[in-house]
C-alpha cells in the first residue's frame, strides 16, 4: 500500500473512531437520564402510596375509637342486664 493512502485511511479511521465515541457516549448519557427520570418517577409513585395509606390509618384509627366507645356502652348494658338476672331476690329491682 501507498504509505500516503494509509496515513489518510488512518485519519478517517481515527475520525471515524472520534464520531462513534462521541455518539456512544451522547446515548449513554441520555440512558442514564431516562432512567434517572424514571428512578424519580417510581419514588413519587411509592411516596403517593405511602400518603394514601397513612391516610386510610388515620381514618381507620378514628374509626376504631368511635367503635370502642360503642362498645363500653354495650358492655356497660351487659353488665347491667347480668346482674339483674343474676339477682335471686328480686330486692334490686
């Protein structure tokens, strides 16, 4: 081969290089932004359902309290009734 048709085929070789370098290297950094957004996205989607529930436990908490009080008063009611019934002498009538 002619050394001056290598030395140009060596520097479109090398410019050749330089163009795919720089494109590898322009879509390894759009992948990394994609998946960055991405990595965003889904930690706003966890932190959404992470408020949603806290708030189902709070309203399930207040329902909670509203559903003992009913009960002490049932049990109160109970405990009324059993000792009447349990009174054989009628004098706590």
């Amino acid at each position: 081969m002619v050394p001056a048709l290598a030395s140009v085929l060596g520097s479109e070789m090398r410019s050749l290089a330089v163009v795919v370098g720089g494109l590898l290297l322009v879509g390894g950094v759009a992948l990394v932004v994609v998946a960055d957004q991405q990595r965003a996205s889904d930690v706003a989607a966890v932190q959404a359902e992470i408020q949603r529930i806290e708030q189902q436990l709070d309203s399930s908490g207040e329902e909670n309290l509203e559903l003992a009080e009913k009960l002490t008063v049932l049990r109160s009611q109970i405990a009324e009734q059993d000792t009447k019934l349990a009174d054989t002498t009628g004098f706590l009538k």
